[in-house]
C-alpha cells in the first residue's frame, strides 16, 4: 500500500512537471485537419500544373518536373499554411481550456520560439530559391524546414512530434534528389502524415 502511494505521489509530480514544462494541448484534430487542407491544395496545384504549359514530364505517377511556378500556386500553398495555422491555434486553445492549463504561458511560448526559428530561415530560404527561378527546390526545402521545426520544438510538446520532424526531413532529402516527384511527396508529408500522426495524438491524448 505505501509503495503505490509512493508511485502515485511520482506520477503526480512528473504529470506536475510535464505540464510546466511542456505545452501538452496540442491539438491532434487540428493535425488531421492540416493534413486534409494540405491533401485538396495539392490536388488543386497538381491539376493547375498539368493544365497550364508549366511543366515539361507530366505523367501518370504524379511524376512532375516544374520550371515555371504561377502565382496562383503559391497562394493556394500560403492558403493551406493560414488555414492549418488558425486552426490549430482555435483547436489547441479549446482544449487547454478544457483541461485547465495556461494558453500562454511559458511552455508555450517556448514551444512557438523554437518552432518559428527554423521556419522563418526556410520562408526566407525559399523566396530566395523563388526569385532566383529555382523552383525544383521549394519543395524539398519546405518539407526538410519543418522537419526540423518540428524537431526543435518536440522538446516543449508530445514526443511523436520528433518523429513527424525526422519523417518530414527524410522525405524532403528524397524530393531533392527526385525532383520529378516533389508533389506527391509534399503530399505524403504534409497530407497523410499530417492527418497519421494528428489521428494518434487525438486518440492517445484526446482532442
């Protein structure tokens, strides 16, 4: 009886912790829903690439190569990012409501600093590959830097979120050196893994 009190007492204390020093509301639903956001603006800019004389290989397999980028298509994409952002903040705010922990406090706000380093320097990284014309690169660059925002910021959330980073950065190492399927993997990365790994925190964390 007083060895599980003793356990008990840990538990409390390392739950104590863990909610000081992470932010533990992230929502697995807002995950889940990027992915989908993520899943229909591929398949917008897929069928706008092969509609328009804006790639020279497209066939099927989603086999493409791209040399000239509308605007259009970066707006869907930015699209995407401002509604995977506000959805995640309503959806994470919610759910730290409901159990009762601090919306900004200083998990969190070490969570976002150590999240937005890294995909500041890869904004910034793929207007410069943008205005230089080198559009082969934006996908690879944009998955391999949110991997490693992910990575930087897991410290201060769940664990799973590390191996979503590492998957991320994996798969934008393939897409640099196969080009010709960027799409599909930015799909796969952004999309499927995305609504994976949101469906296992939603299930083992709740929300």
């Amino acid at each position: 009886m007083e060895e599980k009190q003793i356990h008990d007492d840990l538990a409390s204390i390392r739950s104590l912790m863990e909610r000081s020093s992470k932010f533990i509301s992230l929502s697995g639903l807002s995950g889940v829903l990027a992915g989908v956001y993520a899943l229909i603006g591929v398949c917008i800019i897929y069928f706008k690439l092969s509609g328009a004389n804006t790639a020279y290989s497209v066939i099927p397999g989603w086999h493409t190569i791209i040399y000239y980028l509308p605007s259009s298509t970066i707006w869907i994409a930015i699209g995407v990012l401002i509604a995977s952002v506000v959805t995640c903040v309503v959806l994470s705010t919610y759910k730290a409501k409901r159990k009762g922990q601090q919306v900004w406090g200083p998990a969190s706000k070490a969570l976002l600093f150590n999240i937005s380093v890294p995909l500041l320097a890869g904004g910034l990284f793929i207007i410069i590959l943008l205005g230089r014309g080198i559009f082969e690169f934006v996908i690879p660059s944009s998955l391999i830097f949110y991997g490693l925002a992910l990575v930087s910021a897991s410290n201060y959330t769940f664990g799973v979120v590390k191996y979503l980073g590492i998957l991320q950065i994996a798969l934008g190492l393939i897409a640099a050196l196969l080009p010709g399927y960027g799409l599909l993997l930015w799909a796969l990365g952004f999309g499927v893994l995305h609504i994976v790994y949101g469906s296992i925190m939603y299930f083992k964390y709740g929300g």
